[in-house]
C-alpha cells in the first residue's frame, strides 16, 4: 500500500494539506515503510484569507497523490476531504514520526 506523507522536516507529520508543497511517499510491505518518492506541488492555501478558492489547484494536488490509499496530514478542510476520498484516498489525522504511523 502507497502512503503520502505532509512534511517540512522529513521526519514528522508536521503540516496542514492545505500548507503542503510536497508530499512523501511511502510503500509499505510486509509491515515495513520504505520512502519511494516525493512531490513537490503548489500549495492549496496562500496564506490570505480573502484568497479564491481553486479548484483545479486541488484536483492537481489530488491527482499528485492519486496512487495512494492514504495521505497522513495534521489538518485538512472539508472540502479538500471529500474530494479526498471520492478519489479513495482515506485522509488520516496524524501528528507525529513518521517512522510510528502504523498500517
């Protein structure tokens, strides 16, 4: 199973999806995480409260991370969720190592 992973450091889950400009990617197999990959992308969020809302952004950002069951966040919205999961990618609230997520 394929994992991202929202991270500034590379070590913790440590961002809100919204803020991410990369995801890690991780495969587990046979209980073991081995990292395979990253993503850069753009973020979904400016910063400005009054910013429009893009959706072609985050069906970029989704699309990024299509291959994965799973993307391990410390924050997501509503919105960024369901389209999340209509892609079946599980949104998982998780603040900590990396190397503790267990599957």
């Amino acid at each position: 199973m394929k994992i991202a992973v929202v991270t500034k450091d590379g070590i913790n889950v440590d961002d809100h999806f919204g803020k991410a400009e990369r995801f890690l990617i991780f495969e587990s197999t046979d209980g073991r995480m081995e990292q395979i990959g990253e993503r850069e992308t753009v973020p979904l969020s400016s910063g400005n409260t009054d910013h429009p809302f893009d959706p072609e952004r985050l069906s970029r950002i989704v699309s990024s991370i299509a291959d994965c069951k799973r993307v391990y966040v410390t924050k997501i919205g509503d919105l960024p969720a369901e389209k999340l999961k209509a892609q079946g990618i599980e949104p998982v609230i998780y603040q900590g190592l990396i190397r503790d997520i267990e599957l």
